[in-house]
C-alpha cells in the first residue's frame, strides 16, 4: 500500500481504572497514541455480512504496524476518529509480518464515553 494512502489521524484511547484525589475508584479513557491511517466503510459482500450480524456500521481501519500495536486488545482500547469513537472488534497484524495492520471497528451508536 502506498505511504501517501495512510493521511487520516486516527487517535488511540486506553480505558484506565484507578483512584480520584480522594480515594474513591475511577474510570476513564485517556489518550493513548496517535498515528495515520487508510480509513475505508465495508461495502459489497463484506457490509452484508456485517449486516447479518447487525455491525453494518463497521469501519476498517488500515495502518503501517508500529509496536504499540502488539500491546493493543480490543478490552482496554479503542478509536477516536473525526469525534467517532469506535470500538475495536479485531485487530489484524497481516501475515504477522509487522508491516500493515488491519482493525475492524464499530461506531457507538448514540453514547459517549
């Protein structure tokens, strides 16, 4: 894949447990890493089997493999892309060669954080 097709910023955030000022426990996602990515909605055969699975909302997201991503799991992270936040469904280190990696995400349909 050409270098140049990789020009969407796509913002990585990892889900955080721990403690407030006070002691009471917390959750939130914070920022985990930024990086470029192809970012391409299914279509053809691909949509309609989403569709069958009610995932029609699904987005691939296509990125040159950088570390980070063998540390990525579809629990404790997921995208912020143009103030969608996706959640990760499958990540995909193509061929295990680290050089693409491929992840299949949904929209949150309707709620924040």
């Amino acid at each position: 894949m050409n270098a140049g097709m990789f020009k969407k910023l796509v913002s990585f955030e990892k889900y955080v447990e721990g403690f407030d000022e006070i002691g009471n426990p917390s959750q939130e996602w914070v920022d985990y890493k930024k990086t470029y990515a192809y970012v391409n909605g299914l279509s053809g055969s691909e949509y309609w089997e989403a569709a069958n699975v009610r995932q029609e909302n699904t987005v691939e997201f296509t990125f040159r493999w950088k570390p980070f991503f063998d540390k990525l799991n579809t629990k404790q992270f997921r995208i912020n892309f143009q103030n969608n936040i996706y959640n990760i469904n499958l990540i995909d280190n193509v061929q295990f060669k680290n050089k693409t990696v491929k992840i299949k995400a949904v929209t949150k349909s309707g709620t924040e954080g």
